[in-house]
C-alpha cells in the first residue's frame, strides 16, 4: 500500500482482490483504533512506519 497510493494496484501486488484489501485494512483500523490510511479519490495518503508495523502486525495475526 504505501509503494502503490492505490488499493487497486495494492491489491494487484498482493495477488488478492481491491475489496479483500479495503476488508484487511479496515479490520486493522478497527481493531487497532487507529485510521492507517488517508483515502482520497486520488488515492491513498498518509502512511508511515508506525503504519506499515501495524499493517505487518495485522498480516500476521500478532497482537
């Protein structure tokens, strides 16, 4: 997510759907309570380290 600024082309990346993505991503901000992406038409803003660690946590199934 934070090379491509597109769930699409994200998700292409990933060999998974854009909807498959948008799901994990927002599974994440929830159970973390934190918003991990901005989202804009343009695409996606706003990662960072702190983000991407989130995201590997959430990958991965840690706590």
């Amino acid at each position: 997510m934070a090379r491509e600024r597109h769930f699409g082309r994200a998700a292409k990346a990933l060999l998974i759907s854009q909807p498959a993505l948008s799901q994990a991503v927002q599974q994440i901000e929830k159970r973390f309570g934190v918003a991990i992406v901005l989202r804009h038409q343009s695409g996606v803003h706003g990662f960072s380290a702190k983000d991407e660690n989130i995201l590997r946590m959430g990958a991965t199934g840690a706590s």
